[in-house]
C-alpha cells in the first residue's frame, strides 16, 4: 500500500516518522518544492526503519505519486507566533491552487487527506479544485479537530487519572478559535462523565470545564510560543487517519469535510464525528448536544464560512 506527503516540513516529516513508527502501509513518497529536504527527511526516517516496521521510504516528484491510495497535503506557509490559523488563508490559497491539481494529475484515485492550516478553509478550496477532476468531497479530508479531541481526551483522562483510550470526548466545528467542546457528550467507558465522577467521588466542575476547555483551545499558541511550531501531535493524528482509510477501518473520527448544512449554515466545512473508511467519508454524525451546544457549533461554522465568503477563491 502506497501513500504520499506533500510538503516535508515540521508536520509533513513527522507525519512521515509516525507512519513508519506506527508500520502504516508498505511505500512512502514525500514530494516537497525542495527537493533536497524531502530527500534528506526521506533518508534520515529511512534509517529508522530498521527499528520499527518495514516501509519503504523514499523522496519523488509528483509523478512518483502514481498509485498512491492516500496523499497528505501539509505544503504551504507556516503559522507565526501569535498568528491564527484564519491568518494564514490567503498565503497558503495560492499554494494549493497549484499543489491539487499537481497530485489529482498523476494520482486520481487517492484519498486527499489536507493539513495545511486553516485546515477547514484549505480543506475547502481543495474540494473545489478537486471537483474538477471529478473528485468527490467525500475523498476531500480534513485533519480538522482529530488532534483537538486528542488533546481534549488527554487532559479529561489526567484529571480523572483514567486512561484517555476510555474517554470519548469531542472537538467540534472549527480547528481554531471558535471550537466547541459538547461536555454534554463526554463519557468514561460509556458512562456520562457526571455519573463517572459521582461514583468515583472525583471533582469536577464547571471551573475544571473552563481550564481544560483553555488548555485545549489555547494549546497551539502555547507550543508556539515556546517552540515555534507545533508537530508530533498533528504528525501522529495524520498516522492515524491514513491507517483507518489504508485499512478501511470505518473508525469514528472528527475530521473535516465539505458539507451541506452545520447549524443552519449552508456549504461549509468544519468537524463533525464522521465515518471513514477505504474511500473516505462514508457517513457524518450530527450529536445530539445541548440548545447551547448547538448555538455554538453554528457559530463557529459561520466563522469559517464568513472567509470562505471573503476569500472567493
């Protein structure tokens, strides 16, 4: 099984890294504008093989693309400390104008899996400029909220000190700012979280909600700062995403995918549970959250759709 990454910087190399370490799929192209990067990224992961799974991993153009079931698309600009990921629209839209059609050319078939921030807005225009060649939105995915609810998950499982593996929580709507966190959702193990903690005499409260809620919105801006870019996580959630497409896994994830109606907004693109398998989206989930819940989930959609609107690409 074949995939690919475009752009072979911090999250692009990392990516490539989890995949190997994880032993997901059995060839791996990276195609960066530089090619000396993706070469010397492509050796030095290359190097880790012996160590974990048998991938084989090697750097090309776009035409080495051919047969790829899944690409990753992490090209563009990065985000600058104290710059939102809305910032970054009309610096990496004009990268894609070129990076889609580049890999729809020489890889029809592939499963487009984006991550250049805003993901939702650039998951978006690739959609568009995938419909061209006859590309379904449902082959158009965004790594979207995967690594907000991962981060969410790991923050509820330490306070609980439970293993987050047990906690489902989601991220919905943007990947940004505007993120909605549905605590009326939460369950340990099945159990509502309320009933979880009364049982188990652990605390948690509205104030509990609050800091993890910042910790969770906040955290890009945080490893930014002390950094300058943010990797592992977002690597590890990409792993993740090609694995349940490669294996047609039919997992739950809160990815990002063009869609009719959020809340009343029409065409847009932000997460929600869905469905993915070998092709994609199979099926979006629309929770039953709360009234206010809701009313943020629309908001945070007509966040994303106001730059749509401005960008009119």
């Amino acid at each position: 099984m074949k995939t690919g990454i475009v752009g072979s910087g911090f999250v692009g190399a990392t990516a490539a890294y989890a995949l190997v370490m994880r032993g997901v799929g059995r060839r791996l192209v990276l195609v960066d504008q530089n090619r000396g990067r993706a070469e010397s990224e492509a050796d030095d992961i290359l190097h880790a093989v012996p160590f974990a799974n048998p991938l084989e991993v090697t750097a090309g153009d776009y035409a080495d693309l051919a047969g790829c079931r899944v690409v990753t698309v992490s090209a563009g600009v990065g985000q600058k400390p104290g710059e939102t990921r809305l910032q970054l629209l009309e610096r990496n839209a004009q990268v894609f104008k070129q990076v889609i059609p580049n890999i729809l050319q020489h890889a029809p078939d592939a499963v487009l899996l984006i991550a250049t921030n805003p993901v939702d807005v650039m998951t978006h225009l690739a959609a568009r400029y995938a419909a061209e060649f006859g590309v379904p939105s449902s082959r158009v995915i965004g790594s979207g909220t995967t690594l907000d609810t991962a981060r969410l998950r790991s923050l509820i499982g330490r306070h609980l000190n439970v293993d987050s593996q047990h906690i489902h929580a989601y991220v919905l709507g943007e990947h940004g700012d505007s993120e909605v966190i549905p605590w009326s959702l939460v369950t340990v193990g099945g159990i509502p979280l309320s009933e979880f903690c009364h049982a188990g005499k652990i605390s948690i409260c509205p104030e509990d909600y609050d800091v993890i809620d910042q910790r969770v919105r906040r955290a890009a801006y945080h490893i930014i700062e002390g950094k300058g870019a943010t990797y592992y996580g977002i690597g590890s959630a990409i792993a993740r995403i090609v694995e349940v497409i490669l294996q047609d896994e039919r997992s739950i994830l809160t990815v990002s995918t063009p869609m009719e109606d959020v809340a009343g907004v029409k065409d847009v693109t932000v997460s929600l549970p869905n469905l993915v398998g070998g092709e994609g989206i199979i099926k979006t989930f629309f929770p039953n959250m709360s009234e206010k819940e809701t009313e943020l989930l629309g908001a945070s959609a007509r966040v994303v759709r106001s730059v749509i609107d401005q960008l009119n690409p």
